[in-house]
C-alpha cells in the first residue's frame, strides 16, 4: 500500500484568503466574525457571520467566468489554484499523468445564491429571464467540475456531501483511493458559500445560532457555559493529497502524512448529535486503527466544537470514552471559535489548520472560553496559542444526519 502525503494548501476564509495569513490571524487568536454587511439582517435572530472579505471574483477569474460561477465554486477554484500552485504541479504538469488525478470536493448547500436570485428574477420578471446555466451554477458537483475542467484532471471526480463533515470526507475518502493505487493525486476538499437571508431565518428560527448581536466577535465560544449556538461562517479550503512515491518522484515539498480515516453515522437524529457521542467516538476509534497507533500517540486533537450545547458536551463525551485517562492531557483546540462555522468547507480549513500546527509545534487557541462549561472539562487551549512538540494530530468534523469523519495526520518523517 501507498504512504500519502499532502503537498500542496489552498484557503479562503473569513480570516484571510490564503494559508499564511489564515494561520497567521488564526493563530493569533483573532476572530473573523462580524455583523453581516453583504445584505441587511436586521429582521434576524442572528446578524452577523464569518464572511470572506476582499474577495473580488471578476479581478481574479475575469468578468465572464466569474459570472458564470456561484459563490461558493468561485472560492473553490480560489482554493484549489492555490494548492495545485503550492505543490508545484503547474510547474510539473507537462510530466502529470491526468487520467491519475482526481478531484475530490463538496458542498453542503452548493449554488443557494443563484438559485435564490434566479428564484426572485422568475417571480418579478417571468421564466424568460431565468438564467440558462442556472443548474450547471447551482448543483453542489459543480465546483469539483471546474477544478477539473480548469486543470484537465481526468480521474475521478467526485462531489462528496456529508453536510459538515464533507472536507474530511473527501481527504479520507482520497487517502484509501491512492493508498490502494486508484490514484496519485487528488485535489481534495470542501466549499461553502450560504449566508443568505433564507440561511439565516432556517437555522435562527431552529435556534441553531447565536444570538449575541451586540458582539460578535465574541459569539462563538465552544465549550464555554454561556455558548447560545454557532456562527454561521463560508469558505473553502482545498489540499492536495498524493502518493509518497509520486512526490518523491517529483521532488515535491511535502508538508504532513495521513495516517488515518473513520467515517460513521450516528443512526439517531436529522439535525441532532448523539448525546453520548456514540457516532463520534466511533468515527475517531476507526481513525486510530487504520493509523495503527493508540490514543497515547495523539498529541492534539482539532474538535467539530461548533458552540452548540449539545455538540460540545457529546464531543467532549466521545472523547474523553475513547482516550480514557489519557483525554486530559491532549490539547484541543476549536478553530470555529474564531472562524465561525464554514459548514462544508469547515473540516477541510480545519485541516489545513492542523497541518500548520503539526509544521510548526504550535496549537491555536479556543478564544471566548471565559467560563468553562463544567461538564466540559478538557484541555481546551484557551485565549492563547501554545507552543508543543507535535508530531500526530487528529480532525474531528461532524454534519447534519449523522454524518462523522476523522482524519488522522502525522509530521512528515521519510524512512
């Protein structure tokens, strides 16, 4: 079986639109949470979100394509041109063998913007102002498509949609297929891009959010007693995941291994996490058996923490079931605390997040946990970022249905 290795990162987020100055900002403990200025929510429960800024689509794609694009696929190929540039494949490219490269990226709520712009021009101006690329703009395959489309993979392409597991979906699901030989890269990851009105108004009137309008800033806070709900965030973060042999071959910067995948469904609620963790604790059980190492072996652990009552305790629980006595002395960090929660591009920004941390020997922090929640009562990492010596993490990101993933990623060591 092939060893896999990531070798290239790309990322747009609400605290920054590329990987350095994302870890930079993440890092240092900022939050990219603000009141939403991109239309008026005034009528909402919840009125601000981790929006990505700066971002000018028709500067960086060219009008045309960029109109051609939903939000969400135009952070995606962002992403994905950064990482392929990152792991120097532009340069390699004449010698890739594209029918050995895939595309492995998702979306929970695909092109929700133009469909519900679309949706408006149909009622105020008629069916024959509807856009014709309305569906091809739309469908959550969309954004794999065009990163295939843009750098002529023909492998398999794949749009994996487990809500907002999807990023660690598609890097596990990527890991086994080059592990047994399906292929030598793949391009993997998650996009989102559903802060809209209707978003809003869902997940308020379901008392999902935060409704701490007065300061933003301080809204998500995992683990802490006074969490009220998430934040609800956009993004995409895309990686690339290879062979060893293949960046060998090469000469490839290779900046993490993965080890280790579990996936598992929780069998037990539509929107709700089992409140023992019984899907989570699974999901990370199988993670450590395909990395063939014990819980002792894992030095930090990035958690789902979305700042929801239930989803942090339940974590916490799955946890602490799984690592045993060893749970107490395992660093845990919650980027959604300053990230909001991205949905399905979450868990693969995450993941970016840790492969910087298992680089640099240095754990971001859990910003807002001012007072414990008691029954969550492991390392969090609060307030500030610390330094440690790192050389195994885990990712953990659970979606809506039931949907877990983990992923298990090692400092590089070539032996």
């Amino acid at each position: 079986m092939e060893r896999v290795v990531i070798t290239g990162m790309g990322a747009v987020t609400p605290l920054g639109n590329d990987v350095e100055e994302f870890w930079r900002r993440l890092s240092a403990g900022e939050s990219g949470v603000r009141r939403i200025d991109t239309f008026d929510p005034s009528r909402h429960r919840s009125q601000f979100a981790g929006l990505v800024r700066d971002f000018d689509a028709e500067e960086r794609f060219g009008r045309r394509e960029a109109r051609r694009m939903d939000r969400f696929c135009q952070f995606a190929l962002e992403a994905a041109e950064q990482a392929w540039k990152d792991a120097g494949l532009d340069a390699y490219e004449p010698e890739l063998d594209k029918e050995r490269v895939g595309v492995y990226v998702g979306s929970g709520t695909g092109g929700i913007n133009t469909l519900l712009e679309q949706s408006r021009l149909l009622q105020e101006r008629g069916p024959e102002r509807v856009s014709p690329v309305l569906v091809p703009m739309m469908i959550t395959n969309m954004a794999a498509a065009m990163i295939s489309i843009r750098f002529g993979t023909l492998g398999s392409t794949l749009s994996p949609v487990t809500a907002c597991s999807i990023g660690n979906t598609s890097i596990g699901e990527a890991f086994r297929s080059i592990r047994y030989g399906g292929a030598d890269v793949i391009l993997s990851g998650g996009s989102e891009a559903a802060v809209t009105d209707i978003s809003l108004a869902s997940f308020g009137n379901a008392t999902a959010l935060s409704t701490r309008n007065d300061e933003p800033a301080r809204a998500s806070r995992p683990f802490d007693a006074e969490r009220d709900g998430f934040v609800i965030g956009e993004g995409a973060g895309v990686l690339v995941v290879e062979s060893l042999s293949h960046a060998l071959c090469r000469s490839a910067r290779i900046y993490a291994e993965v080890i280790g995948y579990g996936a598992s469904s929780d069998a037990y609620h539509i929107v709700a996490t089992h409140p023992e963790g019984r899907g989570a604790y699974q999901a990370m059980k199988s993670a450590l058996q395909e990395a063939g190492i014990q819980p002792a072996d894992v030095d930090v652990i990035s958690a789902h923490a979305t700042s929801t009552e239930v989803g942090d305790l339940s974590e916490t629980a799955a946890i602490k079931k799984l690592f045993s006595e060893h749970a107490s002395r395992i660093p845990v960090t919650a980027n959604k605390s300053m990230t909001g929660h991205l949905l399905g591009a979450a868990s693969a920004v995450e993941a970016i997040a840790l492969v910087k941390s298992l680089q640099d020997g240095l754990i971001p922090p859990t910003i807002n946990l001012d007072n414990p929640d008691p029954q969550c009562d492991l390392d969090y990492v609060p307030h500030s970022a610390r330094t440690a010596s790192l050389n195994i993490g885990m990712s953990n990101s659970f979606g809506f249905g039931g949907h877990n993933a983990v992923i298990v990623l090692k400092k590089f060591v070539n032996s």
